[in-house]
C-alpha cells in the first residue's frame, strides 16, 4: 500500500500538467467570438490559444505587414532609402479603398509612404511603393509569395500588394502571426510608426485603426484589416515589463468585436506568461461589460427619470392644493376687474352722450358708430324719420282736397243748373 501511495501521486501530478494547456485555454472562455484566432508568446513562440488557426480566409489589409515588410527590407539592403523621391503613377493614385491621399504625378519621400501604409493603411501608398520598389505590382507580388514560402507561409497566397479582393488570394491566423512575428523581430524599429495614433498628410488628417492604441496597456502595433469575404481583422501585440505578446484575430464581425477580442486574448496571454495583467472583468474592451455598464447606466438613468417624473408629479399636486386653496382670490381679482371694465364703459357712454359721432375715438365711439359712419341702424332710423314726414305731407294734402270736394258738393247742391253748365262745355 506504501509502494502504490507515491505513483500515484506522480500520476496525479502528471494528469495536471496535462491538464495546464486546456485551463489555459478555458481561461479564454474556450471559444473567442470570431473566425480564428491564435496567440503567442513572442519570448519563447509558444502558442497559448488557438482557434481554427489554419481556417484559409481573405488576409484583407493585414496583407501591407508583408509588404512592409518588403519595403523595409529593400530599405536594409540599400536598393532604396527613406528620402527616395516616390512618383506617384495614375494607377496608384486611382486605387480604390482607404488612401492616404495620393494624387498623379507627385514625387512623395518614401517616409511618407511608408506611414501612409502602416497607420493609414493606404492602398494607394502600396501601389506606390511597389511599382517604385519593382519597377510594377505584378513583379512586387510575385516576390510577396516567394517571401511567404521563406517565412513559412504555407497556407497563404498573395494577389495584390495591398489586400483589396483579388480571387486566390488568403491567408490563416496561424500564418500571419508568423509574418507578424518575423517583421517585428526583424525590422523593431518599424513599431514607433504602427504606435501612431493619427497621422495627417497633405491637409487631411487619419487616425489609426488600431483602437486598442491607448487604450489597452502596452499595445504598441500592429495592423488592421476588412473586407466583405472576411470580416474585421487584426494583428495585435502589447509588450509589459519583459514579455512581449502576439494576438490575430480574424474574420470578426464588426470593428468593436475586432478589438474587444484581441484585448481579451492578450491580457489572458500576460496572465499565462506571468507578466502583469488586468482582471478580464475590468476590461474595458469585453462586450459583456459594455452591455452591463450601459443597462447599468440605463437604469439608473431610467431611475432618475423616475424620480425626476414624481419630483414633478409632486409639484404638479402640490400645485394644484394651493390653487384650490387660492380659487376664491383669484375670483376677487376676477370680479374686481370685470367691475373696472363696466365702470369704464359707463364712463366712455356718459363722455361720448354729446360728444358728436364723428369725432368719437375708436375705443369712445357708440356702440353704432364704426370708421366715423352711421351704421345700419343709424341709417334705418334716418329713413324711417324720412318716411313719416312724407306720408303726414301727403295726409295734409289729402285732407286739403277732401275739404275742396265737400265745398264743391255743397255749392252743388245750392246751385241746380250748374251740372248742366259744366256738361256743355265740355261739349
């Protein structure tokens, strides 16, 4: 029983250590929400995590680290130099996508091309550098590929110099952290132009798409990629005290989920390594807290409207018991100015009793007065006043003649021969 105690106890130490690779990659939540993805440590090139690392898909923009890369390279060997005059053609000027802002014809210092591809990721800068490099694209490309094959690339193949959609033309997680592995260890200097946050040319300025820049400690590089085919790529390292890590992450399904990723892969990397890291439940970038912070902030938002809206309902009803108790006031004020009303009425009635119509003001003027005219009642009155004096003229007459006539009858009636006078005459 004593013999069996001590293999066991070395069996069991040998199943944990078995064990350490798959709680290392349970501290990533076993899954990351992208296409693939894989992380190194660049000290050793152990790999901490992967995910689908060998999944063939679009590199995108990730493609200008493999030509930076050749850039710096002819840089190293003296074929070209960082105040060569680039002169920039008609096809480079047309290229479409993200630019730096070329236009035909310029003679642009290969330092500013080299920043337009590397923070800018200008397309056109790569057309620009490779047709000055090669003398054109295709010749450039097809070096892209032998390069590829030196740096073990095996899953990758290269169509254009810059990543726009070119069919054939894919890489893997796996092969970009080689590439991306190599051009940093190689060319460390490149660095200080991929930490840059915004680079402005000519008179428009660009910020880098590389959001975990200043942002998630110790992120100093690397580059950004997307196309449709593939998503939101990227290549991220961040170095803490003396470890260095790299994370990819490809094929995600927007810009934020992009970095959101690679900032959680590379915090669980410092924490396997033993460098210092931060708590993934701190992490600024992770979806989940996000999510919390703004339900958070929106239910307390939503609370201070609450308290806000019963802040008001309160002084809505606080308002409306001291409008009931203030009710019969404001019925004093009221009575009092309707009585002010009514007595400068009377007052305006009394002035405007000999005063004539016509030299009434506006506000003095009988009720039947408007615009110094008589109105229709005026009128009415006027004719009626008319009417009667005809009808007692035309009376008066009437009587006058009806006096005649009973004076003729009566003269008639005196006077026998005279209806036979009349009669005769008329004869």
């Amino acid at each position: 029983m004593k013999r069996k105690m001590p293999f066991l106890f070395v069996l069991l130490l040998f199943s944990f250590c078995l064990l350490i690779p798959q709680i290392a990659q349970a501290s990533v939540n076993r899954r990351v929400n992208a296409r693939s993805a894989i992380l190194l440590d660049m000290g050793n090139g152990s790999v901490l995590f992967e995910q689908n690392a060998d999944y063939l898909i679009a590199p995108a923009s990730l493609t200008k680290i493999l030509t930076l890369y050749m850039v710096f390279e002819a840089i190293e060997q003296g074929r070209v130099s960082l105040t060569d005059k680039v002169v920039v053609s008609r096809r480079a000027a047309s290229a479409g996508g993200s630019r730096m802002g070329l236009k035909a014809g310029e003679r642009v210092p290969m330092e500013e091309i080299i920043k337009g591809m590397a923070v800018v990721s200008g397309n056109d800068a790569c057309v620009a550098a490779a047709e000055h490099i090669s003398g054109s694209v295709e010749r450039f490309v097809g070096k892209m590929n032998v390069k590829a094959r030196e740096l073990g690339m095996t899953g990758s193949h290269f169509m254009t110099p810059n990543g726009l959609p070119a069919d054939g033309q894919v890489t893997t997680a796996r092969d970009i952290a080689r590439l991306s592995v190599a051009y940093i260890h190689r060319f460390p200097e490149a660095l200080a132009i991929h930490s840059m946050q915004s680079y402005a040319y000519g008179r428009r300025s660009h910020h880098n798409a590389n959001r975990l820049l200043g942002k998630c400690p110790g992120v100093d590089g690397l580059k950004t990629g997307f196309v449709c085919s593939s998503g939101y790529n990227i290549s991220a390292t961040a170095r803490r005290s003396n470890t260095r890590i790299l994370a990819v992450v490809l094929g995600a399904h927007n810009p934020w989920v992009r970095c959101s990723e690679a900032a959680r892969l590379i915090e669980v990397g410092f924490r396997e390594t033993g460098g210092p890291y931060n708590d993934l439940k701190t992490i600024a970038f992770t979806k989940a807290a996000k999510r919390r912070t703004a339900s958070a902030g929106g239910t307390r938002h939503a609370g201070g409207v609450q308290r806000a809206r019963a802040k008001g309902a309160g002084k809505h009803s606080s308002m409306a018991a001291s409008g009931r108790t203030k009710l019969s006031a404001s019925k004093k004020l009221a009575l009092n100015d309707k009585k002010k009303i009514n007595n400068a009425d009377k007052k305006s009635k009394a002035k405007n009793a000999n005063t004539p119509w016509r030299l009434a003001s506006v506000k003095n003027k009988p009720a039947g007065v408007v615009s110094g005219k008589k109105s229709a009642g005026v009128k009415h009155a006027a004719a009626t006043a008319k009417t009667d004096r005809n009808n007692k003229v035309k009376s008066a007459k009437y009587n006058r003649e009806q006096a005649k006539t009973a004076a003729k009858k009566k003269n008639n009636k005196a006077v026998p021969h005279a209806r036979g006078l009349k009669k005769g005459a008329n004869g």
